[in-house]
C-alpha cells in the first residue's frame, strides 16, 4: 500500500505523513529530505552540475531502510535521522538557505532523475507513507490514496517559523520564494494530481487530518 502526500512548504505533511505512518504501521519516506541534501552539496561544491552531485551522493533516510519495510513499523517514524555520505545532516538540511537550494536544484532534471528513480526503489517494497511535491503525480502516479495539503500561507509561514524559532515574514518571503518556483518549473512541479483528496489544513488541528486519512487510508487499501 502506497499513500502519497504532497503539497507547498509549510502545509503541515511532515507532521501529518510521520503520524500516519506510525498510527497504519507504514514506513515513512520525506522526499524533501533527499533534495535538501542534494542542495546542501551544492553549496559545498558550486561548481559541481547538481545532477552529478545527486547521482553521487548517499542519502540514508533512517525510516526508510529497506530492511524496516516490514520487519520493524513504527520506529520507521520518530526522530528520523539524515544521512548523507556517512555524515548525520539531519540539522544542517534544516537551515534556510539549504531549503534554498533544495528548490534551485530541485528544478535540474538530472537531479530529479536521479531521487525520483531512489524513492521508485525504496517504496517497491513495503507499506509507504511518502510525502513531497511529485510524489502522485511523477512518482508513484498509481499510489492507492493520494493527498493534497494546502494551508494559507500565512499560516503556513508562521507554522514554520515556530518550528524554525525564526521570524515569520522571513519565513513567508522564503516559502513564497520556494512555492513559486516549485510550481514554475517544467519537471516534476509542486501540483495536486487530478485524483488526489485535496484538504486544507488552515485552522485544523494535525490529528483530525491525520484520524481523517487514516480512514480514507482503510477504504483504499480495501478497495484497491
Ligand atoms: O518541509 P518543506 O515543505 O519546507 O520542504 P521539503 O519537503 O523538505 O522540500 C524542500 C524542497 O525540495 C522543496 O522546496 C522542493 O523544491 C524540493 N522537493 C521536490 O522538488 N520534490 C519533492 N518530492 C520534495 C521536495
């Protein structure tokens, strides 16, 4: 079973998709992560063709082990750490020029090519939450229940920067930014897949989201 979740920076689905993965026993899959490391290495090595830098790198997402498909659920959710080549980024990817950066190389084919085909393997086998901006419509595009989170944007950016204990109109200028970009760009653009349950989350408390999808969740893996 597959459930894709997708949507703008801020829209609550990290919070959400982690939550439902550990409520349905799911492994958890943050496709953001893997293009935050891709732009954490583009700031180290500006020279470098981002694609290259993609192809290169190794990302461990410590809830997405293959070996935790299905042998241990749950702990897949928690506390995830980030790996790249060796080395826990889980903070570093975090700060907001690498969110920067994410989405300046996230718009580079190659790169996409390169993290669409490593999400491809890692959700063949196993019961996945994925979430990110591509995932229904480019990467699992026959995902059993596929989600849509929106949120005003202002709420979105003051969601952020509480996490972030960051100003929140920086933190508004920076998604606006990001968002723009992430829905211009001709591969793999942030948009809501024709079939997907679109919900918008502005003012909704996460656990009614998550109690929500869980239901949808039962109906489709039942059904499909
Ligand atoms: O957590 P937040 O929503 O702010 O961002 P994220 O999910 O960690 O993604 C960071 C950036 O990676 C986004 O702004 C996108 O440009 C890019 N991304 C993407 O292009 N495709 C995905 N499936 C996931 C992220």
């Amino acid at each position: 079973v597959l459930i894709a979740i997708d949507g703008p920076a801020g829209a609550g689905k990290s919070t959400v998709a982690r939550a439902l993965a550990r409520e349905l026993r799911f492994c958890y899959l943050d496709s953001g992560a893997m293009y935050r490391c891709v732009g954490l290495l583009s700031l180290r090595a500006p020279m470098r063709p981002p694609g290259e830098l993609a192809r290169e790198a190794n990302i461990e997402l410590a809830g997405s082990r293959a070996g935790s498909a299905r042998g241990r659920p749950g702990e897949t959710s928690a506390g995830d750490r980030v790996l790249l080549d060796g080395r826990d980024v889980t903070d570093a990817i975090r700060a907001g020029e690498v969110s920067d950066a994410a989405s300046r190389v996230a718009a580079d084919p190659e790169v996409r090519r390169a993290l669409v085909a490593r999400q491809r393997e890692l959700v063949a086998r196993g019961d996945w939450v994925a979430e990110g901006r591509d995932i229904a419509t480019v990467v699992v595009p026959d995902a059993d229940l596929k989600v849509f989170l929106t949120a005003g944007c202002d709420e979105r950016a003051r969601r952020r920067a509480r996490e972030l204990g960051s100003d929140a109109a920086a933190v508004l200028a920076e998604q606006r930014r990001r968002d723009q970009r992430d829905r211009a760009r001709a591969h793999g653009p942030l948009a809501a897949a024709p079939d997907a349950v679109v919900i918008d989350t502005t003012g909704v408390d996460a656990r009614l989201i998550v109690r929500r999808l869980a239901e949808l969740a039962l109906g489709a893996s039942a059904s499909g």
